[in-house]
C-alpha cells in the first residue's frame, strides 16, 4: 500500500484556502508553500479586537499596562510627543494598520490614479516600509527556485531579499531599448520563454530606482497587453508594481498612474499587487511605513477574497513582527487629513522636478561626451551614467577619496547620482568634479 502524506494545513489557513480557491483556483495556484500555510490566529489580538469593541466593563485582554483608564507612560517619552495622546503613540496598532490610515491610503489612490474608478482592489495593508511589504509578497507567492523576472536596471536589494532570502531564480532582460525607451519586446521574449502554465513573479518599478526612468503612456499600454496576453497564454502572473517614487514625475509624456490602476481586473490569471507608501511620496523615510494591495478577478466576492489574502498576511505580519509603528500611522493620517498636506508636497516635488531638470540640462552639453553617457531619466529621485572607459567600483573610490563625492557603483559601468539629495546650485559643480575625476584617472581624454 502506498504511504498517504498527511495535510499538515492548519485549519484556519485551509478555511482562507477554500475561500481563494472559490473565488479564483488561478490565485490559490499562485500561492507559495508558505503562503498556502499562513493564517491569523484567533488569539490574543483578535480576542483583544473583540473586547475592544464589546468589553465595556473591564478589558483584560492586550498586554499594556494602563493607569486611569489610559495607556500607562512615561512623561519623559511623552515629552516628545506633546500634540499626541499615549493611546495614539504608545499602543499596539492592528496588524494589518490603523483602520483610518487605510482607508485614507484607499482613497489617495483612487485619487491619483483614475483608471481605478469601478475596479475591484483591497483596502491597503500597512506594512513597515515598501521593503517589508515586498517581503510580504514573497512570503505569499515565491518558493525556492521560482522565477522573479526583472528588468536588468534594478534596486540591488531585490538580491538580497528574492535571491538570498527566498531563493528565487533572477531572470532578466533588458530595460531599455536603443531608442531609449522601456524595452517591452525584451519582456515579451523574456515571457515567451517561460514554460507553459508556469508561475512567474515580475516586478515593474516606476519610476525606477537606479535609472530614474519612469514608463511613458504609449509603453503602458504595450506592457499591458504583453501581461494580458501571457495570461490568456496559460501563464500565471504575480505581477508587482513597486511604486516607492510615485507621484515624483517630471514629464508630461510619462504614465502619472501606477500600472497597478491599469492591471487591476485585467485577467483571472494575473494578480496585480501594488507595494506603495508614504515614504518617498510624504518624505517621512524613518517612520517605516508602506502599503501593500491586491486586484484580482474574483467569481462572486471580490472582498471574500481579499479578506483571505489579507488574512494570510496578517500572519505573515504577526508572526514576523507583530504589528507596524503606532506613533507613525498616526502622524500620517493626522497628516493626510489636514488640508496644508497637497500644497506642501507639491512645493517638495517641484524642488525635485527642478533639480531633475538642471540635471538634464548639464548632462545634454558636449562638454562631458567623453566621458560617460547619460542613460534617459524623468522621474523620481536618481539617473545613472554609463561610464565610457573608468570602472565603476574604481571610479566610485576615487570620487570619495580625492573628491570627497559620494555616488553609487551599479555593476561594472554604472553610477547612480541622487540629484534629490544635492541643492540645485551645487549640481554643475558636482558633475564638473565628476567629469575631471574620470580624467584624472587617465581614461577620459584623447591622446
């Protein structure tokens, strides 16, 4: 007789498993081990919800300590929060966020991104920094050896986190195409090599983090069509959109919604997961706030659906870290509910834009051909310059040490520059110094 394998599928995650597999078996499909095990419990935090809610009398539920029917504290912790009350810093917040921030979160979305009118998407979980909800994702649905296929201009933590720690397979393809545009034909062959009916987890990061390129319309809706497609092939799609630099766009001609607005809905077998935050977009980088959200097609209940998926990272969240910062969400949603908030971000973004533009400007002269060659940029925080005859490592050394200059070495020809992070004034010099630096070295002049 053969030996049967028993399911060692806790029930609660078998229960959210049901529930995925109804509404949509390709979702369920796409799922990693983990993902299929994860649950929230029915312990102490939801216990403590409940009381919330209903324990009028006494509450001893949550492990705090309160004194006078509020949160206990120390008055020389408060002292640094005088416009706070303790229950809204010293708590523990939901695991899944601060109900408020995440509707407040629903709603900015809907308000940047119009193409997300009448489409089915989840409420926002928080989550402790873009970095962590893009953990999160590979908790739901990368195993060992899955394919992560990437562009090859990529945030270099992706190794960290989806090579080393999940252990997925890197496939990449070319991120720009010889007009300097986003190379949709790579994707679409990078797709087309994939086996038919296999899972594949992609990233799309606009704008980009390293190049500062950010996808223009036209090439949207080519990207669309290319994911639509492998879909209607038999492929299953996690298709992730790491929108940490959104909203910093400074060209007419590039997408200002998120791809996430146009993939919502877009097939059964593609999941469209959006991993956004205030971290870039309110400038608040140390709080270690992000958002992660779902779109699927679902066959009756799109919110039972997101309910299991937001259930399994809600294990995934309390198992891990317990619960992200309290003091954080409530700045922000205090902050997203004032009136001052748009005004004071556009001022921000049009500092940005303005040194993205003197950026364009220095690097358009002849002066520096020699030398390098600007890849394109129009969004976000940095570009990068392709080296013509200086190593990267060497030349990124022999800027700090003789010139006192800091940059980033990408590869072996690459150096990402974060114009954000310099005054507009001071940016002629800093690419001056960089262009006799490369000199200095012996390798940008003509004999």
């Amino acid at each position: 007789m053969p030996r049967t394998v028993k399911d060692t599928t806790p029930p609660l995650a078998a229960e959210l498993n049901e529930v995925i597999t109804r509404e949509n078996a390709e979702v369920f499909a796409m799922l990693s081990e983990l993902g299929r095990r994860l649950y929230f419990p029915k312990g102490i935090l939801a216990q403590a919800a409940e009381a919330k809610e209903k324990a009028t009398r006494f509450d001893a539920t949550i492990g705090i300590a309160r004194e006078k029917g509020k949160a206990m504290f120390l008055p020389s912790v408060m002292q640094y929060f005088p416009a706070l009350a303790p229950g809204e810093t010293l708590t523990y917040a939901p695991a899944t966020g601060q109900p408020a921030l995440r509707k407040q979160w629903r709603e900015l979305l809907l308000t940047k991104n119009p193409s997300l009118a009448g489409k089915s998407f989840s409420t926002p979980i928080v989550t402790s920094g873009v970095t962590h909800a893009l953990s999160l994702a590979g908790d739901l649905f990368l195993d060992k050896r899955d394919t992560l296929l990437l562009p090859d201009k990529y945030w270099e933590n992706y190794d960290l986190l989806f090579s080393v720690r999940f252990q997925a397979r890197i496939a990449t393809y070319s991120f720009f195409n010889r007009a300097g545009g986003f190379n949709v034909q790579a994707l679409a062959r990078a797709l087309a090599r994939r086996p038919a009916g296999a899972k594949t987890v992609l990233i799309l990061n606009f704008p980009n983090n390293p190049t500062g390129y950010s996808i223009r319309k036209e090439e949207a809706d080519a990207v669309v069509a290319t994911l639509v497609a492998a879909a209607e092939g038999g492929q299953r799609l996690v298709v992730i959109t790491d929108d940490a630099y959104f909203g910093l766009f400074y060209e007419e001609a590039a997408l200002h919604e998120s791809l996430f607005a146009r993939l919502a809905g877009a097939h059964p077998r593609l999941l469209a997961v959006k991993v956004d935050g205030p971290t870039k977009e309110q400038f608040v980088w140390g709080f270690r706030t992000g958002m992660l959200t779902f779109s699927a097609v679902a066959a009756n209940d799109p919110a039972a659906l997101y309910g299991a998926l937001e259930k399994k990272v809600a294990g995934a969240i309390r198992s891990a870290i317990s619960n992200c910062s309290q003091p954080a969400q409530t700045v922000l949603s205090k902050a997203i509910a004032s009136q001052a908030m748009p005004q004071e971000q556009a001022e921000k973004r049009a500092i940005l834009e303005a040194r993205a533009r003197r950026t364009q400007e220095i690097l358009a002269s002849r002066e520096f051909a020699d030398v390098w060659t600007p890849y394109p940029f129009n969004a976000g925080y940095f570009m990068c310059l392709r080296m013509k005859k200086v190593g990267a490592e060497a030349f990124r050394k022999h800027l700090l040490e003789a010139h006192g200059i800091g940059v980033i070495a990408e590869g072996e020809t690459d150096i990402r520059v974060a114009f954000s992070a310099v005054e507009e004034d001071d940016l002629p010099e800093l690419f001056a110094t960089m262009a006799r630096a490369a000199r200095e070295m012996g390798e940008g002049t003509e004999s």
